[in-house]
C-alpha cells in the first residue's frame, strides 16, 4: 500500500477518490508541531534556533500517521504547493521519521491528472522554501514576543503586536487621522445645456485653452457676465475607436478584493470558501470534486494547456472573431514569487450555471467570479466609438472652453463572458456618456440653459477591506496567503473596526499605532517592511535565514531595552462624549474597558466618576418595541441587540425590522440598495419595499 499525506480531510477525499485502491490517503490537519504558544521558543543565544512543540491535540493524528507509515510500502508528502506546505512536509518527515527520499509530490490543482503526474516526479524535500517559512516565523515570533509586553506596561494589559499587522494598523490609522485634518475647499462646477435632437450637457472646462477650477461664487458671476449672450461653437471634434483589453485572471490578492466589494463578504470569508473550491466540494452524484487551481498565489501566469483549453472553449460559445490574434499575456509584478499560475477553474466544462443547483450560494458566487474573470482573460479586446468635443463660448476677450465626450460599444468582446455585460455596460456609459448627435468643427450650437453649482473637496475614502488588501499588496505588506489574516487579526484585537464597508481605526487602535512608532520606527516603517518582505524571499533562493534574523534582531532588541527604560506613557486621546460628569461638570470620554466601551471622568484621578454607556440605537425591537442597540461580541464582531436585555432577548446579526414577518411571524431585516430600503424574512424570504 502507498500512503499519500496531505493537510485537510477534504482534500484527503477529493484525492482519495482519484487514486483508488492500492492507496491511502490521510490528513495531517495542517501543522503538526509550531513554536510553543507560551513562550518565546527561539534560542537568540544560539543562531535563533527554533524550538518545535507538538500541540497536545496533534498527538492522537500523529500516532495514527506513524501506524499508517508502518504499514505502507511508499509514503508520499502531499501538502500545499508554497513554503507553509513545505514546512508542514518537513515536519511530517521529521516527526515521521521518513527517510530524505524523493517522497514529496506537489499539483497546482487536485485533478486525477495533475495528481497522477505528480505521483510520477517525486522529489525531495526542498530546504530553502523550509528556510523561507522559518525565517518569516521566526522573525514575527520575535517581534510579536518582544513587542507586546512594551504594549501591555504602556498602554494596558493583553495588548499584542506583529511585524506586518503593525505596518497594515499604521495605515488605516494614517488615512483615519488625514480624513479628520482634512480641510474641504470650495469649488464650482457650470454645465452648458445644448438643444438638438437629441439634447446634452457639456462642462465647463479651460480659459482660452487653459483649464480652469472655479473657485468661488465671485469668479463663477464674472465667468457668467462674459459669456452671457456670446455664441457657442464647435471649434475640436475627435472621433476614435478605443480599445479596452481585459483584467488578467485573478491573483489571491485580485480575488479578495473582487469579491469584497461584489459580495459583502469579509477577506478571511472569501479564502474560506476559495479553499474548498480547491480542496473540493461534494457535488450529487461525483462526490468530492475539485473546481478551482491553487487560491494563494501572486502570478497572473496560467498554464500552456489552459491557453488552449480557453481559447477552444471561446471559439465554441462566442465564435472565432471573440478570441485574440494572439493568446492575451499578461505582465507578472516585479515582487510577485510567480511560483504558482493565476486562479483559474480547473475544467470549463463545468460552467457556472451547470453547478447552480449543487453548490452553497456563496460556494456558487465566487466560482462563477473565477470562472467568468478567467474565461474574459483570454478574450479579444472590447471595442468603443468615442467622441470627444470641445466647444468655445466666444467672449471679448478670451474664449470659455466646455467639453463633452462619450462612448458606445462596437464591439463586446471580452465583456460577452459576464452574464449581466450589457446591463453593466449601460449603467457604466449612463445617459452623459451616451454618444452625441451629429456634431462638426464649426458648428453653432444653441443653447439651452447654464447650470451651476456648489461644491467641496472631499476626504480620501476610508479603506474598506478590498482597498487596504490592494494598498497593502502595492507597498509590498504581507503575502497572498497573510492578507486575510492581518485583516482578522486587527478587528479581533478591536484595533480597527467596520463602518458599513469601510475600516476605521478604533482610539485603542491608534494608541497602539502610536506606541509602536515612538518606540519601534522601523517596523512601522511600510519601506522597512516592504524590504524585509524581499529578504524574506532571498532565504528562498539560498540567503541563510539565520543571517536575516541575525542582523536585524541586536538593533531591534536594543529598542525593546530602551522602551522598559523609558518611564513614559503613550498618550491616549479619548473621544469627548456630550455627557457632563455630575461630580465635577466635566465632559466626559469614551473609554476602552474588559466588557466594552464606557464614559470616565477626564480628571481622573482627582475625580473617579465612571458611567456606563448604551451602545447607540439603530432600530426598534419587533418583539418588545424598545431600543436596538448596536453591540459588539466578545469576539469583535457587530450585532444588534434590545436595550431591555435580559428581559427581552432579542438579538441578530442584521439591523431588525420594525416588525416581525407578517406571513410566518419571523424576523425581517433591512436590506438596502440603491436608494431602496427593503424588509426580508429571515424564515420565509418574504419581502417588502419601504
């Protein structure tokens, strides 16, 4: 019997099935031993050596695997293709006691094919990628250990840090603090309405060629005096065929935040449900089956044989003119590994609507997100008629330039592979862009009216989760496989926290941030960490780890003694309430404390007065009628509560509906999009439009 090892039990089936009798194939349930949770387990005596703990609850899946072994003529490692894997075959082989033979076998996607093929180039287990993933452990176990005590005396007890979910912290707290300083400027905005057959607007736009903001209401009436009365006239008109080529297949970092914003789902709920597409999910009648190539990886690069798997599957379903001349390329980043292909479906035979029925809803929704990206990849380039006018009000002095330009499809190509293209590319043109009516240089356009009006700078957008996982991937912050985690890890520790979409930093949030920079600059540095990132990647190609480790630590331990030295606190600026303290008249602020916020008295210590503090009111409780109250479990995450608990123990994750379901007496929740509040049961999906 041969014994192939593998790390989920899903995994172990979906493989299980292809290979039939003559095989066994076993989970290890991810890592069997890591560095011990309780202490540091890094010798900085003696070249960093790490010391390896096998968890209690690994024992009883170890001894089975060593009574497999036994029994087998040939084990075979078959963990994830990418340095954790690595890491994981490296224990297995030690814990194991396997011999240093060709007995680790790696696929990019778990099909029989690529599964038999690698079951026939076995190798060794490769040092440098183990060295890869120690190094990075190692290193954040480091600063983790080091770092958080400094936190706890500072600031409070409990507190932790790591290397790269401190750098991610500092940006959302950044862009947190540049919203609040931001300062909106005034500007004004002037359309032109033109009369024609069909009738359009035009935006003011230069002064004699120059272009030109409005600042204020003075500048817009001197504006208005001079062109008042004056003739319009078409003095540029461009017409052109643009061309507009499609995204390349989904990298992990794409793919996070595609669905983000298409699904509302969380970054760490998006890999879950990509890594049972990949490990395989139960389909009626097949049983487990794989859909998707490997989920963690940074290359835009597919496969030779998939090239011409799409280019086929093109030329059947849309015909020959929607494939490219010659096959799309797609550029790899500079700091991409490139290790593993771009995210693409393993068979497109199996299309998305084909699986509808047997798949999750969320399962089905990010397969078909997969699917249509990769499909469109390959596609030819989709092609726009556009015009571009320009258009002179003729005053005295100078001349007034408006412009206007649109576009209309000629051609679909690549956006015939998304089920809803045409109603996406209409409500993308809108009615502005839609082309103009025959317009030549030298016409004399009547005018309709002049609209104008006032406007405001506005503030960047906080991140929302797609657009830190894409802000962190462009500054070199973490790896594909870590973005999710980062993520969770910060709203778990309440260092961030959800507002609609967006992040926000949370006050415990930015006093942290603020510790680590005034006693560890480096690692909040996003270039310092961008450039260990790269060392990181250099253990692969060979640097010794321990040389990496080597330099950084003396300076880093150095700031961890100067920190305990310095009896200073970080100073936490705390949010005013409009409460007035009723010992001593103070406005009161905001706290953090072990079961949530609460209002403190700012003279503290002179004045002790502490009050407890409704969480804010969101909407009324069907059950009773009283108060909603927006809450936070102890695991971080938001939901909505009636302000008589325990009384009433009305409780959901969605904001509740006045009411409950009039048809099955179940809770409605508040469903909104696009300007549109809708009521849907929770029970019987029964729906109504407020």
């Amino acid at each position: 019997m041969k014994l192939v090892i593998v790390e989920s039990p899903h995994k172990a089936k979906t493989i299980g099935k292809y290979l039939g009798q003559g095989y066994k194939v076993l989970a290890s349930g991810g890592h069997i031993s890591d560095l011990p949770e309780k202490r540091l387990g890094v010798d900085v005596e003696h070249s960093f050596e790490p010391e390896y703990v096998i968890s209690p609850d690994k024992e009883r899946t170890i001894a089975s695997l060593k009574a497999a072994v036994k029994q087998s003529d040939q084990v075979y490692l078959a963990t994830d293709p990418d340095r954790e894997g690595e890491a994981i075959s490296w224990h297995l082989q030690t814990v194991l006691g396997l011999p240093d033979d060709d007995i680790r076998i790696e696929f990019n996607e778990i099909s029989k094919k690529a599964v038999l093929k690698a079951l026939d180039s076995p190798r060794k287990i490769n040092k440098s990628l183990v060295d890869a993933q120690q190094a990075r452990r190692v290193l954040d176990r480091i600063v983790g250990y080091k770092i958080s005590p400094v936190l706890s005396r500072k600031i409070k007890n409990g507190l932790s840090a790591g290397r790269v979910q401190s750098a991610a912290l500092r940006m959302v707290v950044d862009r947190e603090r540049e919203i609040r300083d931001f300062k909106p400027e005034e500007y004004w905005t002037l359309h032109a309405f033109f009369k024609a057959k069909k009738p359009f607007k035009a935006i003011f736009f230069d002064v004699d060629g120059k272009k030109f903001k409005i600042p204020n209401k003075e500048v817009l009436d001197k504006l208005l005096s001079k062109i008042e009365g004056k003739p319009y006239i078409v003095d540029e008109v461009k017409k052109s065929v643009q061309k507009v080529s499609p995204m390349p297949p989904f990298t992990t970092s794409t793919l996070q935040q595609d669905a983000t914003t298409k699904f509302s789902m969380s970054a760490p709920q998006v890999m879950q449900i990509a890594q049972q597409l990949y490990e395989g999910c139960e389909i009626e009648g097949e049983g487990h089956v794989a859909l998707v190539t490997y989920i963690r990886t940074d290359s835009v690069r597919v496969a030779d044989d998939a090239v011409f798997a799409a280019k086929k599957h093109i030329i059947d379903t849309y015909g020959a003119e929607f494939y490219p001349k010659f096959p799309n390329k797609f550029a790899v980043k500079q700091q991409a590994q490139d290790a593993h292909e771009a995210i693409r479906p393993i068979s497109l035979d199996r299309t998305p609507e084909s699986l509808k029925t047997k798949l999750q809803r969320n399962q089905y929704n990010v397969y078909k997100l997969i699917y249509d990206r990769f499909v469109a990849s390959q596609m030819a380039a989709a092609q726009y008629d556009t015009l571009k006018v320009h258009i002179n009000a003729e005053g005295d002095e100078h001349k007034f330039g408006f412009k206007v330009q649109g576009r209309t499809m000629k051609f679909p190509g690549f956006t015939a592979a998304y089920a809803d293209f045409r109603s996406h590319v209409n409500e993308e043109e809108g009615e502005e862009n839609a082309l103009l009516p025959a317009i030549e240089e030298g016409d004399t356009l009547d005018l309709s009216e002049l609209k104008y009006e006032q406007k405001f700078t506005k503030p960047p957008q906080r991140y929302t989760e797609s657009s830190l996982i894409k802000a962190m991937e462009e500054n070199g912050i973490g790896r594909p496989s870590t973005y999710a985690s980062i993520l969770s890890v910060l709203a778990k520790r309440t260092y961030t926290e959800k507002e609609g979409k967006s992040l926000k930093s949370t006050a415990l949030g930015e006093t942290v941030c603020d510790s680590i920079v005034k006693f560890f600059p480096d690692i909040m540095d996003l270039k310092f960490t961008a450039k260990m990132e790269k060392e990181l990647d250099e253990v692969e190609e060979g640097r010794k780890w321990q040389d990496l480790i080597g330099a950084f630590y003396p300076g880093f331990i150095l700031e961890v003694k100067k920190a305990f030295k310095d009896g200073s606190a970080v100073k936490k600026e705390y949010e005013v309430s409009d409460v007035k303290c009723d010992k001593c008249g103070a406005m009161m602020v905001i706290k953090d404390g072990k079961f949530g916020k609460f209002l403190a008295c700012p003279n503290f210590p002179n004045c002790r007065n502490i009050l407890s503090m409704e969480s804010e009111k969101v909407a009324t409780c069907p059950l009773c009628g009283k108060d909603v109250l927006k809450k936070r479990s102890k695991a971080g995450k938001t939901f909505y509560g009636c302000s008589d608990y325990p009384t009433c123990k009305f409780a959901s994750w969605d904001i509740p509906a006045p009411y409950l379901c009039p048809e099955c007496k179940s809770t409605m929740i508040v469903k909104r999009s696009k300007g549109v509040t809708k009521y849907v049961c929770t029970n019987c999906k029964h729906t109504e439009e407020k």
